[in-house]
C-alpha cells in the first residue's frame, strides 16, 4: 500500500484517519516549526505528489497516541520487541529504468500475528 495521502498509516490503524488535505497539514506544520530550514518547497513532501517523508507519517503516527521507533539497517533485526508493537512501517525503494519508486508499506499485527 503507498502512502500516498496516508494509505500506510490507515492501514496501521485499520481505519480512514488520514487523506491528502491531512497529510498537507502535517508536513506544513513540520516545515513551519521552530528551527526548521526556511525554504520555498516543502522538504516533507514530494513536488509531484502523495508521497511524503518520515518525518509526516511519525507525526501521523504520534498523533493518534502512538510512539515511532526509527530502525535501519545499521541495526540487529533481532533487537526488535515483536510483542510490543502494533505494526511495522517500511519504506522501500524500486529502480525502473532510470526512475526511482519509492514506497512506504505497512505490516499490521492481527491477533498476535504479522
């Protein structure tokens, strides 16, 4: 599911919390907070449309009473507590030719399974 206009968070959430117009809010709030780069564009979200950075769907995520957990590569997957979280937030990235796709997805724990 991409995360265009929140499709990744509703997924998590298994319910429709988030559309465009709310994910604008976020990262509009984001580029206005104190100590934020001044620039034209908003670095949230993307110039072409519907995908946004982390740093909207952390908030998306936070406001709805939940706490995010940055995780990369750089670290043990086995560090990972299963058993405390609600779902998993990933973000992948496809090459076509010379483009690249990128695209947020969610794994949603459903009765103690993923």
């Amino acid at each position: 599911i991409n995360a265009e206009y929140g499709h990744t968070v509703n997924n998590l959430f298994q319910q429709k919390l988030y559309d465009a117009r709310n994910f604008n809010e976020l990262a509009e709030e984001l580029r206005k907070m104190p100590g934020a780069p001044k620039t034209w564009l908003n670095p949230h979200k993307s110039i072409f449309g519907g995908m946004y950075d982390v740093n909207v769907i952390m908030a998306a995520v936070h406001k709805q009473g939940y706490q995010c957990t940055w995780f990369d590569v750089r670290k043990d997957v086995r560090s990972i507590d299963l058993d405390s979280l609600l779902g998993i937030i990933l973000h992948t990235s496809d090459y076509y030719y010379l483009f690249r796709s990128k695209h947020w997805s969610c794994i949603r724990k459903v009765k103690d399974k993923y």
